[in-house]
C-alpha cells in the first residue's frame, strides 16, 4: 500500500498498558499506522506539529494537560492541518460528551470499546468511506439522540443511534426483530433479544428525562403527553423527524 494512502495515529492515552495495546492493534492493520504515542497534552502538542498525524486518539483524563485543555488549545490556535479526533473517556456522564464536541472533538467513544469499531471511526474520519451525505446524516443522529438527555453510559443508548441510521438507510419496510435488532446484535456480538431490551430501557430513560427534544418530537407526532412509546413507534418517529429536518418540503 502506498505511503499516502496509509492512515497515520497519534495515540494520547496516560496509561502505559493501554498505550501498548492499543499500538499493538493498530499496527495489525494493514491501511492504518501508529506514528506517535504521547502520555498527556504537552507531549501530544509536540508530537502533532512533528507527526502531523490524520487522526489523534485522545484520552480525555490524564496529568499535566488533560485532553479537555489539549481541545480547547487546538480550537484556539487553529493549527492549518489538524487531525480528526476522537475522544476517549471511561466517564459517560452527558456532560463530558458534549464538552468535549463542542471542543471540536468529531467523535466520542467509552472505554472500553471494540477495536473493530474504533477502526471503523478512523477509516470513516479519515478516508471518508461513506458519501459526504452519509456522514452529515450520521452527525445528525447522534445530536438528536445526545438531545434526549440520555446519559451516554446507560443501558442501550449506543444502539439508539445505530437503530436509527438503519431506519434512515433503508427504503420500504423495515422489520424490528430482523432488520434492526438483529443487525445491531451482529454487530456488537450480543443477541437480538439484548438489543430489544436495551433500546427498551435507553428509551424509558429518555421520558424519564424529559427534555424539551422529546416534548418537540411528541408534538412532531402528534402525540404530546404520552408517557412511553413502544421501541418501534419511539424509534419510527425519531427517524420521520430527522427526515422531516432534512426535507421539509
């Protein structure tokens, strides 16, 4: 594979171990490269403008500089060729998900995460493997679901935005048992009836919640004042609405 087409990763992660790890993993692909490893923000600065690497990993509790003040650094000095990032964080209140977005991170992840995915993200950030499209309409997914007041670390909430871009992918009818549970289920190596039952539960805590996202997506429904959906209806009518925004007309 050509030198330019191989994706090049800084690694910023405090703990030893997993610095290894995760540099023993991403050197097993075969379109990815490890070009730095850095153990806090001050480190990480000097190895971005040496390295200039496409995508930094970025562990968001460490010492010295944590990668809240690494983002908020990078956001104010606007360096001409700087990476995708993608946070990572074994916390997942709200709260530190939105910071660090807004910060200028393009993704957030919860440790512990599958490899399988986080390459996933890196070639997707990186090479653009999905149309321009596709990517805008997968931002669009995750604010809506952050928008619900979910915390991100309950039962079920990374399946709800997987459910919804199947929803949004596909044409014609689309049945919840084979078409989204299952499919969600293949992907993250559990069973069709845990994915039922964590969409169920995520989906419980989004009423429980109460934020104005889903007084908005009620009315969009026609059905203020409800106080629990079935998974297919909640996850139906999240899906026309995002149409909805997207199309108006």
């Amino acid at each position: 594979m050509a030198e330019k087409d191989v994706i090049r990763v800084l690694i910023v992660e405090d703990d030893p171990v997993q610095r290894e790890l995760l540099h023993d993993a991403l050197e097993m692909e075969r379109d990815i490269v490890c070009c730095g490893q850095a153990k806090d923000g001050v480190e990480a600065l000097e190895a971005l403008s040496r390295e200039k690497p496409d995508v930094l990993l970025l562990d968001i509790v460490m010492p010295n500089m944590d990668g809240v003040d690494l983002l908020y650094h990078l956001k104010e000095s606007s360096p001409p060729e700087r990476p995708y990032i993608i946070a990572i964080s074994a916390f997942g209140q709200e709260r530190i998900a939105q910071t660090v977005l807004s910060q200028g991170a393009d993704w957030f992840m919860l440790k512990p995460y599958r490899f399988d995915l986080l390459f996933r993200r890196i070639r997707t950030l990186a090479k653009g493997n999905l149309p321009e499209q596709g990517i805008s309409l997968e931002s669009e997914v995750s604010r809506a679901v952050m928008e619900l007041k979910i915390p991100t670390n309950a039962f079920g909430f990374p399946y709800l935005g997987q459910a919804l871009m199947i929803l949004l992918s596909r044409q014609g009818t689309c049945l919840m048992g084979k078409d989204v549970y299952g499919v969600i289920a293949a992907r993250n190596g559990t069973s069709a009836q845990n994915v039922e039952k964590a969409l169920r539960s995520a989906i419980k805590r989004a009423f429980k919640a109460n934020s104005e996202a889903l007084h908005q997506l009620l009315q969009f429904g026609g059905i203020e004042g409800a106080t629990h959906l079935s998974n297919g209806r909640f996850l139906t009518l999240m899906a026309e609405s995002l149409r909805h925004r997207n199309d108006p007309k």
